[in-house]
C-alpha cells in the first residue's frame, strides 16, 4: 500500500518517474507509426513500380498549413468520438487513361503491333488465295489444249501410217509433259492450301491474343481504380475537399444574404 503522504522529493520522484514512462510510451508510438509508415511507402512504390507508374510528391502541399489544420481537426473528432458527418461521395469515375509511361501504354502498344500483324496476314492469305485460283485457272486451260490436241491428232483413214506412228509419239510426249505439269500444279497448289490453312490459324491465334490483351487492359484498369479508391491518402483528400467545398456554400450563402440586405437599406 502506498503512504498516505509523501514529502517534496518523494512527489518529484514519482512525476520524473510518470513523465518518464510517457515519454517512453510516446517515443515508442511515434517509432512504430514511422515504421509503419515507412512499410506502407514500401507497399505504393512497389505497386508503382509493377505497373509503371511516376510518382510525383508536392512538397508545397505537405506543408500547406489549412491542410494540416484540417487533418488534426479530423483527428481531434476522432479522438473525441464525435459523430462525424459522412461526405457524399460521388460515384465513381473511371481513371483516366495515362498519357506517359504506365501498363496501360504498354496493352495498347502490344494491341496495335497485333492489329498490323493481322493487317499483314489478312493481306498475305489474299496473295495466296489468287494464286491459287490463277493456278486452277492454269491447270483447266492445259487440259482444254490437251483434249485439242488429242481431237486434231486422232487417226485417220487416208493418211500413212508413219505418219500416224510420229503423231502417237507426239501425243505421248505431250500427255507425259501434261502429266508432269499437272503434278506440279497440284502440288503447288497443295502447298498453298497448306500456307493458306498456317495463315488462318495463325490469324486466329492473333485474333485470340488481341482479346486476350484488351481483356487485361479492362482488369488492370478495373484493378488500377480499385486500390487507388481504397487508400486512405484518397480518403482523406476526398473527405477535405468535401469539408472545403461545404464552406464555399456557407460563404457563398452568407454574401448572398449580406448582398441581400445591403438591397433592402438602400
């Protein structure tokens, strides 16, 4: 139990030892909140470095004075549980796009070289579809030469046999080189098809790709907005502009009474 009365030196000993132990406790709270800070620092930097941010700190804001009141009268109402009206938040906007640097840059750069690269394979496969039909053009007018060939060589009865003979061996060397060609058509044609198939599934494949991206473009916006609306620097400032903007209504209400007036005395 403790005395019912202390001298003079007994008093200073336990204030030095109570003013101790706060000053203790209060530079052990300001560590801890500079810690704290310094991690959530850590946290922003590094979500601005994933996605190629530039952060831009004004210094003449830190230390506008109005600002500062505003936030220590904030924190004196939340000391004192005070109820504190809820500003009315208007409705979210969507961030606007950014100009310099950012994910957002990147998509877009990454969606037009795959826009060109379409352009290039739509323009390719339109190449190997007319060659192919100039080639099946080609093909049916050999073998229209062929079967006239093949009527004005037909035997007939008055003429000599030589000459029937030389005429069959004509007609061979002419159907084996038809042969050939046709062979050779058909596998050009072949491997057109093929180029053309590669080309089209290549084309899909983009197509995919493309959607791919902007799908990722929407989730990183979406994303970008959500935690940015979730800080609290954004609350605050939300919540301060609201308070300024409510004294602008007062101020603007009250000159237009003192106005009001002035129109009435004279």
């Amino acid at each position: 139990f403790l005395d019912p009365t202390y001298t003079v030196d007994e008093v200073k000993d336990i204030l030095s030892d109570i003013a101790e132990a706060v000053l203790g406790e209060i530079e052990l709270e300001l560590i801890n909140f500079s810690h704290t800070n310094v991690l959530l620092l850590q946290q922003v930097f590094r979500q601005s470095e994933k996605w190629h941010l530039n952060l831009e700190a004004d210094l003449a804001e830190l230390e506008n004075r109005e600002l500062l009141d505003k936030v220590k009268n904030w924190e004196e109402n939340e000391l004192a549980s005070q109820p504190v009206e809820k500003p009315n938040l208007s409705p979210k906007k969507r961030l606007a796009p950014l100009n310099q640097g950012g994910p957002v840059q990147l998509l877009n750069k990454q969606i037009e070289e795959l826009d060109e690269e379409n352009k290039v394979l739509r323009e390719r496969l339109k190449t190997v579809e007319e060659k192919a039909k100039a080639a099946l053009k080609e093909k049916d007018s050999l073998a229209s030469q062929l079967e006239d060939a093949q009527k004005d060589t037909q035997i007939k009865p008055n003429e000599p046999v030589h000459d029937n003979e030389d005429q069959s061996k004509e007609i061979d060397e002419l159907t084996e080189t038809v042969k050939l060609m046709r062979n050779q058509m058909t596998t050009e044609i072949e491997m057109k098809e093929k180029s053309a198939a590669e080309l089209e599934t290549n084309l899909t494949t983009t197509k995919h790709a493309l959607l791919d991206v902007q799908h990722q473009l929407s989730m990183a916006e979406k994303e970008l907005e959500k935690k940015f609306s979730q800080t609290g620097a954004y609350k605050n400032l939300k919540m301060m502009m609201n308070s300024k903007n409510d004294q602008i209504k007062d101020l603007r209400n009250k000159l237009a009474k003192y106005e009001k007036d002035d129109d009435e005395e004279e």
